[in-house]
C-alpha cells in the first residue's frame, strides 16, 4: 500500500481566494490528490459547506478518504476521471455548485509511487496510467507505435525539440519495459543534460499525456464544468505546462466574450454570448517565497473565471438537470429551488 506523501498544495492561498469560498457553498475538487486544497475548501466553507471530490486514480481516493475522515459528514468521493464531471454531478444530484477547482499535472502520490513509472528517478515497469483499469500503457506507446508517430507525440505534447533523435534511438533499442532503460536510450540520444531540465522530462510528460489522454479530457471536462456552476460561481484552473495553460486561457477567454467571429465577418453570426467573466485577466503565479518552499510549484498557473448567468437560464439548466434519467439518488442536496423561485418572483 502506498503511504501519504509529504503534501504542500500549491498556490493554497490564492486558491481559496479565487473560489470565493463562503460557509455553506458546494463545491468540486476535480483533482483530489492528496486533499491538500480540500481540507482547505472544507474548513473555509463550514459550517454547511459541502465537496465533491473526483480522482482517476484509486490510490489517491482510498488516501484521502483516510486523511479526510473527520469531513465525512461534508464530502463524497468518486474515483472516475474529470472528463465525466457532469455526468456525475447528475448521477450525485450535485449541482448547481459554487465553485470548481482543477489542479492539474502530477500529484505527489503519483511522483513518489516507485511502481507505477511517472517518475525517471526510479526503477519502475513503463506504466503511467492513472487508473490501473486502462487498458494502454507507456510501455505499449513506446513499443508498438511507429517512428513517426513517436516523434509527433514527443513533439506534440512533450514539445521536444529532440524528438526525431530520440525517436530513432527508441525504435532502434525496443523492446523498452522499464523508466530507467527509457531514460539510458534518451541520454545516449541527447546526452545527459540540457540545462535545468532532465533530458528525459519531455519525453515522459508526452507519454503521461498520451497514456492517460490528459489535454482531450481537460477541454472537454472545461466546458462541462461551465454549466454545472450557479450564480457567480467560479471556474479556478491551476496549470503546470504551456499545452494545458493554452487550453485554459483560450477556452476563459473565448466565453468571455459575446461574439467570437473571425474579424473578417463585419457582423456578428455566430450568436454567441458570454458565460464567464475573467477575475484575473493576469496569470496569478508562485511567490518566490512558495517556489523556494516548494520547488514543484515554480511551473504553476492559476486563472480564475466567473459564471455569467441569468435567472431564467439558471432555473431552466437546474431543472434539466433535476429531472434527468441519470440522477441515481442525491447527496445532501438542500431543496431549495422552488423556495427560490418564489423568492425571485416576487421581486
């Protein structure tokens, strides 16, 4: 069994700050983790407050149903992937909901786990899944695919300048089964450093990405979770390379905005309107003081958006979702809707 890491939640502070946290909100940590942020929105939402908290990897739940067994009353938790949020935010009868985190990248549960192949500091079979239950693995990524496909992945999602030499070495040397054999083919491709980074640190990230097909559920998962937020709630996304930040920043920005026609279209065609207001048009980073404490911070990045959303679109989207066939029993969810729409006729 795996032990709990030492954990240091990144961007803790300005996290709960761009949530908005108040006593009695629902809330989704949609990256549970180790729980770090969860404890937080738990303690700062109470009393009444209450969390959902997703993770795909079933080591992290089974962790922090341990470390947050004092919040039983306030949490559910759900081993499933993000990518499924709303589907299930119905199945739970979990919505509306005040606001929803997405702390993306590696936890310190999978870095540390020697057995599971995340990390090239130790020894482990090519794994990378999340969830032990997929069925594609690093190693099969690494071993089956052709050589081009192999230098666009690396390309793609490592941006690996180097990938059409390390992707020769790999084809040339495979079968490859293990982290630190992936990582001797790598250095006999490039060498053995490039500045700060490892020279393997691009390659595992592509494969991570690939393996767990990471930036296609994090787009998706987005735009699901605009819908699941009530009034002002917020929409907060902490990210830790360029590929993710550039999905966050443009999905915030482009539903920012009442018309996303190309400028070439003198008027407006597509009739689109604005779900979400930026709170930080500036990308909030790590203090010096938070990278020198926790040098796995210094990549992050935190944007914060807020739901835009009229009376009527709120009580129409509640109500799909309240009488839709998947809602499989609800969870603690106060029956408060017909009180407020008494409420808001009559003003």
């Amino acid at each position: 069994m795996t032990s709990a890491p030492t954990h240091i939640p990144v961007l803790l502070k300005e996290t709960i700050e761009a949530l908005a946290v108040q006593p009695g909100g629902r809330y989704i940590d949609c990256t549970l983790g180790a729980g770090g942020h969860t404890v937080a929105i738990l303690d700062r939402s109470s009393p009444g407050g209450q969390l959902l908290g997703i993770d795909a990897d079933p080591e992290a739940i089974k962790i922090a149903r341990a470390r947050l067994e004092a919040y039983s009353s306030s949490i559910l938790l759900v081993n499933e992937n993000f990518v499924d949020l709303e589907a299930i935010c119905i199945k739970y009868d979990f919505l509306p909901v005040h606001g929803i985190l997405f702390d993306l990248g590696l936890s310190s549960l999978q870095l540390n786990s020697r057995g599971r192949g995340f990390s090239f500091q130790h020894d482990a079979p090519l794994d990378m899944r999340l969830n032990p239950s997929q069925e594609i693995t690093a190693a099969d990524i690494i071993n089956t695919s052709s050589e081009a496909e192999l230098a666009h992945l690396l390309k793609t999602y490592g941006e690996e300048g180097y990938s059409h030499q390390i992707t020769h070495r790999i084809v040339q040397e495979r079968p490859i089964k293990t982290t630190l054999q992936l990582v001797r083919v790598i250095e006999r491709a490039v060498g053995r450093r490039r500045g700060k980074l490892h020279p393997a640190t691009r390659t595992f990230q592509a494969l991570r990405i690939a393996v767990n097909h990471e930036l296609e559920n994090l787009e998706a998962a987005l735009k699901r979770a605009i819908n699941l937020l009530g009034f002002d709630g917020r929409l907060v996304v902490i990210s830790y390379h360029s590929l993710e930040d550039r999905i966050v920043k443009q999905l915030m920005q482009r539903e920012s905005k009442d018309c996303i026609c190309p400028p070439s279209v003198p008027t407006c065609v597509c009739g689109h309107r604005a779900c979400l207001r930026l709170i930080n048009k500036r990308v909030i980073t790590p203090s010096p003081a938070e990278v020198q404490l926790n040098p796995r911070s210094r990549s992050a990045k935190l944007r914060v958006a807020e739901r835009i959303i009229t009376h009527d679109e709120y009580y129409r989207t509640t109500e799909e979702y309240r009488f839709s066939a998947q809602v499989n029993g609800g969870w603690r969810r106060p029956a408060l809707l017909e009180k407020l729409r008494v409420t808001f006729s009559a003003l």
